[in-house]
C-alpha cells in the first residue's frame, strides 16, 4: 500500500503505529466511530448490561430499561444484531417466542462496559463537585456586572 494512503473506504488507520485520535474522530465515515457510537449509546450500553446476565425476551428487555420506547428498543436490538453483539433466537411456537442473548463478541465487550460504569461510581462525587461550581459559576457570570458584585 502507498505510504498515506488508507487500506480500505471509511478505515480509520493510519499509516503510523503511534495512536492518534483525530484518525477516527474526525472522519464522519470512519468505521470506528461509527461503531463507538453505536455501542455507546445509552441504550445499547444498557442492553449489553442487562444479557451480560442471562438471556431475556423482549419485553424483559423493555420492562428492565426505563424510558426507553418498544420502536428504540426493536433498533438498538436490531443493530446490536447486526454488529455481531447480540443474538436473536426465534423459536416456531405460538405465539412466537424470541430471546436475546450476547455473543461472544458482546460479552468481550461488556468488560470495558463494566469498567466505565466503575470509573464512574467512584468518581461520581468529584463530577456533582464540578457541575455544582460550573453552574455556579455560569449563575453568576450571565448576571449584569452590577449585580454580580453583590452575590
């Protein structure tokens, strides 16, 4: 391959070996963040939580997962399928009976998830601090000169 060039359309590599983040993040068409966004969504990150467990039908699924709507849950499921994430077994019963459950690829990437949720929970604390100090601050300097003097 010509030095520079990509291997294939929408690959994010690069031709160094040093980790770049701007090789990906900037690129709309760029495989990786179109898969980073997809599994790191709310919704999927959730989903992977939730068949980390055990294998669930649908409406578990959707019982187990606040807020979220039957029509974003039939996509987050269908993508996630389509990834390589999730499996999805039909069984010809009456009425039809579908479950879900990770593949191993899902499960691989359900460790990563668990170690986000934990980086999370312990710095939790440090990130109400800021917010709490970033609102503050934005209070006082949407306030006119003059009255902001006083607070």
């Amino acid at each position: 391959m010509e030095e520079g060039t990509f291997p294939a359309p929408g690959s994010c590599e690069g031709t160094d070996d040093e980790f770049d983040v701007m090789n990906w993040d900037s690129r709309e068409d760029c495989e990786v963040r179109q898969i980073l966004d997809r599994v790191a969504d709310k919704w999927s990150l959730l989903v992977i939580a939730l068949l980390e467990r055990r294998t669930l039908r649908f409406t578990e699924l959707k019982r187990e997962i606040d807020g979220i709507s039957q029509r974003m849950l039939t996509q987050t499921l269908r993508h996630l399928e389509r990834d390589g994430l999730v499996r999805r077994t039909v069984y010809p019963v009456v009425p039809p009976r579908v479950d879900y459950d990770l593949t191993p690829l899902g499960a691989s990437l359900h460790s990563t998830i668990k170690a986000l949720v934990t980086w999370t929970e312990e710095h939790q604390r440090e990130i109400a601090v800021a917010r709490t100090r970033y609102d503050r601050q934005a209070e006082t300097d949407d306030l006119p000169a003059s009255v902001a003097a006083r607070a």
